[in-house]
C-alpha cells in the first residue's frame, strides 16, 4: 500500500515482506543501488562544471570508448556493493569479466548476483542529455560459500528477481521492480531523498511514439523497414511521432510514461544489433512486462532467451504491447 509522500527507503522497507524470498538481503541491495544512484547523480550534475567530461583515454571490451563518467559510476556501483557486503557477484558493462565478492568465503551467505550498465546514453553525457544507470539481480545458482562462476550470470531473464534503471534527467528517477509492479521514485535533491512520485507505472497498450536510430534505416531487415513505414502512413491515429534520445533509459522511460515503441533491430552491419542483453535488454524487458508492455527481439520474448556470453547482444524490441505485436508481425511477414 503506497502512502502520500513515501520515500524510498520507507517502500522497501514496507514492501520487503511481500518479496518471496524475504530475508532482507534484497532490500539491502536495493538500498545500495538507491546510495550509488545518488552518488553518481552528484557527478553527473556537476559534469559541465569540472574536468570529468570527455573520454578517459581507454577502451572497454568491445572496443568502444569509455568517458570518464562510465569509468566513475562503474566504480562507485561496484564499490557500494563491495564495501557493503551485499552481493557475492557483480558483471558489467565496463568488466571485461565478471568480479567475484568473497564469493569463496564460506561464510558469505550472500545469494544475489548483479549485472549492470553503470552509466547508460554516454555519448550524451558532453551535450546536457539525460543518461542512465540499469540494473538486473538474480540469485546465484550455485551453493554459497562456493565461488561464483559464469553460470551464476549467465541466466535467463525470466530468473530475475529485480530490476530497475535510473534516469539522471531533468529530474532524477529511480524505477524498479522486484516482480510485482513498476514504481518510480523521484529525488527531490534538496535533501538527498527518493520519493514514490510514480506508483505502479504501465504503458499504455497502445502508443504513437516509435523510437529507432533511422541513420541505420537502409541496413535493417525488411520487415523493420515495412514497419517503420507502416508508422510513418497516414490512416487511423497514424502517422506516429518520432522520438529518439540515444539513451535507452530515457527512451524507454518516456514510452512507458506516454505509450511507443523502442527499436534497436539488428542490420546489415550488426548481425545481432547493439544492445547487450544480460544488462540492457533482460532488465528493460522485466520492467516492461511489470509494467504490461513487451519485449522481443523480433520472433522470441527476450526473457526466454539461453544467454552464452556475458556481453551478448540481441536485437531489441520493446514498448506498448500492441506496438510490439505489430512489429513482430511485420517481422513474420516481410514479403507483406
Ligand atoms: P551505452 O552508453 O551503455 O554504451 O549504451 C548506448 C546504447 C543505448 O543507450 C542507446 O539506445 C543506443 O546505444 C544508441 O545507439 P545508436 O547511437 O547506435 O543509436
Ligand atoms: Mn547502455
Ligand atoms: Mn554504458
């Protein structure tokens, strides 16, 4: 039951009951994402005003850049994590590897495992647009006390036991799920609090918004092609609007919030598109389904999906859930 004016702290504690596998462990992870969040939301307001903009000179595994602000909050996440106790395993965007936490130990009890983007959109992070933060937790499938292996996080999205994002925004949002709804909480950073400003977030069934980096337009399958046409017609409610941030936090926030659809297909230069599923698409996709939207990569539910590598990518689509049938059904029928 959602008071006025809860904050976050005073959720979790209040919903933690109603979690099946109650121990309290969970609600301390997530109490920890909530601390990280804001310390990483203080670096990221600041980030016009001091030397932490740009790129810091090295490239994460898959080649890519990484900006001092990915280097930043893949640090204080794993640090709060780590300085806490609280989970026995962590895998990141930013880690070539998965690290183990006293996974060894035997008398780590800890059971949860987490995978994050610590720092999401951060190509925008030079020009003021919004970024965020995902994250996904499971519990560790081999004993505790034992070290963590692959298996640990290699699993199926369907296992998740949370996940959230948050949006480092015009305003700074904490949204989460641990399998019963989607609840946003908003920081009023005056005093440092997350308050419960959105309680049990949906997507509109349907919506007018599509969301896909249209640069790649002549690179996607056909059946993309005929879709985006098909929101392009006019007839019924269409054409629908189009809105890409380049952040999928921010994109996905905004269609769940008004109703769309988010693309990342894969193309002719991406065989399996961009998105890594173990720590973007699985997490969206949970939140999305809480929150009675979809989520495929054009045939199959992403959270059915047998992962084989840690920085595994998979085409993404994700939204309205009539939106997302649609698209699926263009995906089918591509000679339509
Ligand atoms: P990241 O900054 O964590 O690497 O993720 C960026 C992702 C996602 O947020 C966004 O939707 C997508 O890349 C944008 O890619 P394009 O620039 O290719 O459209
Ligand atoms: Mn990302
Ligand atoms: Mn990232």
């Amino acid at each position: 039951m959602s008071q006025k004016n809860q904050t976050l702290g005073e959720f979790i504690i209040e919903n933690q009951a109603s979690f099946k596998y109650s121990s309290g462990e969970l609600s301390r992870l997530i109490n920890s994402v909530r601390l990280a969040a804001k310390v990483v939301n203080h670096e990221v307001n600041k980030a016009g005003l001091v030397d932490i903009i740009g790129a810091a000179g090295e490239t994460n595994i898959q080649g890519e850049d990484q900006q001092k602000l990915d280097v930043y909050a893949n640090e204080k996440f794993i640090q709060t994590l780590t300085n806490r106790n609280i989970v026995c395993g962590i895998a990141s965007e930013e880690e070539d590897d998965y690290v183990s936490i006293n996974s060894q130990d035997e008398n780590n009890q800890n059971k949860y495992v987490v995978l994050i983007d610590p720092l999401d959109g951060s190509s925008n992070i030079d020009v003021n647009v919004s970024v965020g933060t995902i994250f996904s937790v499971y519990r560790r499938i081999t004993p505790v006390g034992t070290p963590v292996t692959i298996d640990d996080f290699l699993q199926k999205g369907s296992q998740q036991v949370a996940a959230g994002y948050v949006v480092y925004g015009t305003s700074t949002m904490l949204v989460y799920t641990t399998g019963d709804g989607v609840n946003g909480f908003t920081l009023n950073p005056a005093i440092g609090t997350f308050y419960l400003s959105h309680p049990n977030m949906q997507f509109p069934l349907d919506g007018r918004i599509y969301s896909v980096n249209e640069g790649n337009y002549i690179h996607f399958p056909q059946g993309i092609k005929n879709y985006i046409k098909y929101c392009q017609m006019e007839e019924g409610d269409r054409p629908y609007t189009s809105r890409y941030i380049g952040s999928l936090v921010s994109d996905f926030h905004r269609n769940m919030i008004k109703g769309g659809i988010y693309m990342y297909p894969k193309s002719s230069k991406n065989s399996n598109g961009k998105l890594r599923l173990l720590y973007e698409c699985n997490p969206m996709a949970f939140l999305a389904e809480q929150a009675n939207g979809k989520a495929s990569d054009g045939f199959n539910r992403i959270m059915d999906i047998e992962p084989t590598e840690l920085h595994q990518r998979v085409p993404f689509i994700c939204g309205s859930k009539n939106m997302v049938e649609k698209a699926e059904e263009f995906m089918r029928n591509p000679e339509n």
